[in-house]
C-alpha cells in the first residue's frame, strides 16, 4: 500500500504564493502518477495537476501558467507550486497517488485560503 501525507498549505493574499509538499510512503516503487485535487466547499473535488513517473505533466485550464506540479524521488515528495493565487483558488487540496495497476491513495487534505 502506498500512504501520503500533505504538507504547506495555509493563507495567502491574491497574487502570493504557497508550496504543497505530498511525501509518499510505502509501496513506492509502484506509484506511476501522482496528483493534486482541490475541493470547494459545496463543490465536486476537481483534478489540478498530475505528474506521471516519467516526464508527462497535466494541468487543469484554471491553473496553467500559475500552478507547477514537480517531483523530488529522493525524498518521494511531489510538489505543487502555486502562484498568482486567486480566491478562486481556495480549496481543500488533496494528493492522490495511483499505483499497482489499479489502486490509489488519498492524503488527509490541506486547507489554503486565499483572501485579502
């Protein structure tokens, strides 16, 4: 099994900036796509970015340009770098991993809050 725990989030002003860390755990060599969701309250949970084991990058129209998903394998943490935030951007962030053909894992989520 694969375990995940998020890290980073917080408040920030439009226009700044936060990191989200995911750091993995177990089964980790089966991981083949790590990704990011977001959930608004009295929203669906919605996919930001994705980033394969390999090279291939994802990201929802909302974010491009402002969002960069990254990948550290020595210390098995994803990132998302977010800038030029938005309130729009206020969500509950969640990692996902997919690994083993067909299963996946969640994090717990981490709040961010963007707001003047």
């Amino acid at each position: 099994q694969v375990q995940l725990v998020e890290s980073g989030g917080g408040a920030a002003q439009p226009g700044g900036s936060l990191r989200l860390s995911c750091e993995a755990s177990g089964s980790i060599s089966t991981i083949y796509a790590t990704g990011w969701y977001r959930q608004a309250p009295g929203k669906q949970r919605e996919l930001v970015a994705t980033i394969s084991s390999g090279i291939w990058k994802n990201y929802a129209d909302s974010v491009k340009g402002r969002f960069t998903i990254s990948r550290d394998n020595t210390k098995n943490t994803v990132y998302l770098q977010m800038n030029s935030l938005k309130p729009e951007d206020t969500a509950v962030y969640y990692c996902n991993a997919k690994y083993a053909y067909s299963a996946q894992a969640w994090g717990q989520g981490t709040q961010v809050t963007v707001s003047s």
